[in-house]
C-alpha cells in the first residue's frame, strides 16, 4: 500500500496533474482533497475545447476512479454539466466519486461571492461561490452533498440563504428562491446520487487491500487557508496537512509527500509576488510556458525561482521528494536569475516573513542558461549541463531532494533521477 500526497510548492498550476500521471501510474484512485473550482483544465476533443473546473478530466480518461474529496466544495449543477460534456465526447473512461461530507455550494454562495468581487473591485476574475460556502461550513449552516439526499434540506437552505440575505440586499443582489433552489438541487443530487459515497471509507478499503491512493491538492502551498500570505489566499486547506483533514484519513497513512514546483514562479490575480519580472523576462515566461489564465486569457504574473518560497512550502509540507516542472520553458534564456533571499528592512529572510512583503526586496543569483530544446530528453544525462546545474542550485539551496525534473507536457516528457 502506498498513499502519495502530491502538493503544489508555489501558487498553483505548477503542473500537478502531469507529475500525478508521471509518479503514480498505477494508483487506484485519485483523491482531490480541497477545492471546487480549478481556474480550469483545458479539453479537446473532437476539434472542440472545453475548460473543465470541477471534474477531474485528465484522470478520468486515463481510467482513474477519481474521489472529489470531503474538503472540497461542489456546485451539483457544474458537476453534472461537465460530466456531460465529457460522456458526449466518450471520454468518460473511469469513475467519478463525490464524498458524501463535502459542502454544497449554493446558488447565494456564488451570488455573494460575485458581489463581493464586485464591491471589492477586485482582480475582476470570475467567482464561483467556494469562499462563502466554505464559511457557511465553519459557521455551521452549510449543506454537504449526503444532505441533499435527505429529508428537512429545504429548511437547511433556506437557513443558509437567510443568513446572507441581509448582505446580499446590501449590496444589491438577489436573493434566491429556497424552494425553487431544493428542487434543482435534489433533482442534481438524484443524478448524481450514485456517485455520493463515503470518501474515507473508500481511502481505507482500498490501501487495506494494498492499493495505492494519490492525494492531490489544489492550488498551490502560497495561497494555503493558513499558510500562505494571507489575506492573498483561497478558502481550502491546500497544504499537505489538509491532505488528511480533506479525506478522512490518519497522517500516518500518508507514506510520501512530494512537492511540485514550475522552474519559474507564476500567480494569477493580484497580492505578493517577491520574485516578480516584468519586460522581455516576463513576455518570455508568459508566451513558452503558455501562462495564461484559460478562463480569462489574461497572462499570470511571473517571477524568477523563488528558493526562499520552496524552503517554507517544503518545511511547512514536510516533502520527502520534489518533481521540478517546466523545465524546459527556460530553454534559450541567456542567464537565469534566481531570488535566493529578500533583504527586509535592513536583515536577509531565507523563508517568506510573517509581514513585510511590500518593502522586502529579492536577492537574486544569474545562474547561465543552456540553448538546447529539453523536450527529448528523457534521462539526466540527456540534459545540458547547465540545466543540471540550475536544478541542483534549487534542490542545495532550497534542501529538498529533485527526484523528478519534467521537460514538456506528456508523461513521458518527466525524468526520474536515480540516485547515483
Ligand atoms: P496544476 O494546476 O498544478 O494541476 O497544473 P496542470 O497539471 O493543469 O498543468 C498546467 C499546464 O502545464 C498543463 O497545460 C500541462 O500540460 C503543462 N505542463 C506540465 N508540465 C509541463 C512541463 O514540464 N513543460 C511544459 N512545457 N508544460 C508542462
């Protein structure tokens, strides 16, 4: 029996997904265990694109039963529609499962959320209603997916719709009609009904019977409930942490937790980013990486390596191993700076401080580049030499072992190292 959780090093799209496929082949199941609203997986078939957000379209067509976790918050109406986008397209291969404790989100969720947004002038990116569902959770008045299967949900959400009412007016939403919503949800529910099991109970059976689960988080560790720089975070617990209280599971189960982290740093939306380029360093970064929000099409902020960032997210995780994304993308760059600290007011950080962000500076390294293409090499010594030693800078400065180094999208695009 092996449980793999796998967690996002940076701000998320650090290209978990692939390392899951690459590191785990054959696992049973792939839990995700916090979340609800991925900024989007992108789909084609049949000449068309889809972005999926919610149903975990890479896994699924690989076979995979997939587990939408207990920490996640769900919209049943979104699951359904993506579901059917890909049965249209045959591509529902294996089997989606929903954790009978995770939230519901409700329509007033995401009509507060988008009010809020709006009040706010924040970023301008779209909002899904996983914030307010995760606080009518914490506040005790959240509807999770088992309830909409049982008797008395009309009166649970009419207490959850009640209790946003007065904000809503405020701000000069609407307020959803609690009868009309338990209808289209227990309609939902009654299709989905199937799918609604009990998550930890199914993570135990299997690595009972010796299987192996893969745990994967959303986001990345920056924008943890908890541990990120807060108030620039997500509702959901993303760290490895909240791998266990997301499923239902002791973290002695938990036999390695492996890091992910992009070669570069990116972050959508707005708050702290120490390592931040702009100019041809940025334009760069954003066209070969592809750093593009696939909901907006607005490009992601980037920045240099940010040693200091992987140091903490290794520390507060407790990583047994790294995979290094996107390696490749840094192909032809003359020379690749690094940030390996940031001065703060007057004293050098080696993790990200408790306050401060906006006066601390980064200290960068220039590490030299290589010009040869990575997209074919398949071991370590198929890459230039250069490249190795970037990789080997992270892992002496950072000190977290780099086990895995992937140079393109496909699964086979991922190098195992082998310790020597
Ligand atoms: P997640 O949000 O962390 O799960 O990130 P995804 O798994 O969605 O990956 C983000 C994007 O990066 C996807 O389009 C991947 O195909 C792509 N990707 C992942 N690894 C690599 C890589 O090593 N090189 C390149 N060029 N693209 C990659």
């Amino acid at each position: 029996m092996t449980v793999v959780a796998v967690v996002g090093a940076q701000w998320g799209d650090e290209g978990k997904g692939k390392v899951v496929d690459a590191i785990a082949p054959d696992s049973a199941l792939v839990v995700f265990y916090a979340g609800g609203y991925e900024p989007g997986q992108t789909l084609v078939a049949d000449g068309e694109r889809f972005v999926l957000h919610l149903v975990p379209s890479g896994p699924l067509r690989a076979g995979k039963t997939c587990l939408l976790g207990q920490g996640t918050a769900i919209d049943p109406r979104l699951a359904l529609e993506e579901l059917a986008i890909l049965e249209s397209h045959g591509v529902l291969a294996g089997d989606l499962k929903i954790d009978q404790r995770a939230q519901v989100v409700l329509p007033h969720h995401i009509e507060i959320d988008r009010l809020r947004g709006e009040a706010e002038g924040a970023s301008g990116a779209p909002r899904h209603g996983i914030g307010p569902a995760y606080g009518d959770a914490v506040a005790r008045r959240g509807v999770r997916m088992g309830d909409l299967l049982l008797e008395g949900l009309e009166a649970r959400i009419a207490a959850s719709i009640e209790a946003s009412a007065r904000e809503i007016d405020e701000l000069g939403g609407e307020l959803p009609d609690a009868g009309e919503v338990t209808k289209e949800y227990v309609a939902a529910a009654e299709k989905l009904a199937g799918r609604i099991i009990d998550g930890s109970r199914l993570i135990h059976d299997l690595t009972s019977a010796g299987k192996t689960v893969v745990l994967e988080g959303p986001f990345g560790t920056m924008v943890d409930r908890d541990h990120g720089y807060y108030p620039y975070i997500v509702s959901a617990s993303t760290v490895a942490g909240g791998a266990c209280t997301g499923t239902g599971i002791s973290p002695r189960t938990i036999d390695r937790v492996v890091g992910v982290a992009k070669a570069y740093i990116t972050r959508p939306g707005l708050g702290p980013l120490p390592s931040e380029v702009t100019g041809d360093l940025a334009s760069t970064l954003q066209d070969r990486g592809g750093e593009l929000s696939p909901t907006t099409a607005r490009p992601r902020r980037c920045g240099m390596f940010d040693v200091p960032v992987l140091r903490y997210a290794a520390r507060v995780n407790g990583f047994d191993e790294l995979a290094l994304t996107k390696l490749d993308v840094l192909t032809g760059i003359d020379e690749i700076p690094v940030c390996v600290g940031y001065e703060l007011d007057g004293d050098v950080a080696d993790e990200p401080p408790f306050e401060g962000q906006s006066r601390m500076q980064p200290l960068s390294e220039m590490l030299p580049g290589w010009k040869e293409p990575l997209s074919d090499c398949r071991s370590w010594e198929d890459l230039p030499e250069n490249a190795r030693a970037y990789v080997e800078f992270i892992e002496k400065n950072a000190g977290v072992p780099i086990r895995f180094v992937s140079v393109g999208p496909d699964a086979a695009q991922t190098i195992e190292r082998v310790a020597s």
